[in-house]
C-alpha cells in the first residue's frame, strides 16, 4: 500500500511538472514575441519622436493646468508651463513652487510616471495629465 502511494505521488508530480513546463513555454514564448514586438516599435516610435507637443489643458478646481514638451531624439528635452492655477493667489504660490519640482522629475523620469507634489495635488494632477497628453501625441 506505502509503495502504491509512492509511486502514485511520484506519477502526480511528473504530470504536474510536465504540465507546468509546457504551460511555461507557451507563456515565454507568447509573451517573449509581444515584448520584442512592443520593445521594437516603441523604439522606433521614440526615434521619430522630435518636435515641440502641446498637452490638452485640464481643468482643476483651483484652475486649468497645460504643459509643453520638447522631444528630441525621441526623449523629453524640456517641458514648459503654458498655464498653471490660478484661482487666488496662494494657488498661484502652490503652481509657482509645485511647477520646477514637477519638471526636474518629469526629466528624469522621461515620463508621467513620477510622484505628485506634497501640498499640491491639484496642481500635481492637472500637471501629469497635460504632461501624458503630450506624451501621446508624440508617441511616447
């Protein structure tokens, strides 16, 4: 009886190894053609990427936020303020201070994936949302 069992748990688990590795392969090798496909055309998109690219103006409850990008050899050169809130003066004081410290990270970043501003969400918000706007435009 202790050897049937054995031998049964032996059986299992090669058909679950088995299984398991052909299920691996086809996920590789599905996955691994879309990666190199993606990797191929997002590289040869950020190469024609050039020019200047404005984003949408996005409304938020202090104001509208729009940004600017400069691409250059398929990467974020400069990204420049058009408009920043404005409903009083202290969210003008926010944008103003918010504004520098988004850019820097938007350059290192080379994209919208950065963190927002403490004490400037709204901003921050507006801000990111321009910024993927123009993103897409120039296909990055």
């Amino acid at each position: 009886m202790r050897r049937r069992a054995i031998a049964l748990s032996l059986l299992t688990s090669s058909v679950v190894l088995a299984a398991g590795y052909q299920l691996g392969a086809q996920v590789h090798a599905v996955d691994g053609g879309a990666s190199r496909s993606a990797a191929t055309a997002s590289s040869s998109s950020a190469a024609a990427a050039a020019g200047t690219f404005t984003g949408t103006s996005e409304q938020t409850r202090f104001g509208n936020v729009q940004v600017q990008i400069t691409v250059a050899n398929g990467t974020i050169s400069d990204v420049t303020a058009l408009q920043l809130t404005n409903a009083d003066q202290r969210s003008v004081s926010i944008s103003n201070r918010a504004a520098p410290v988004l850019r820097e990270e938007v350059l290192v970043a080379q994209s919208a994936n950065v963190q927002s501003v403490s004490g400037a969400t709204y901003t921050s918000s507006g801000y990111l949302g321009s910024l993927q706007s123009a993103l897409d435009q120039a296909g990055i």
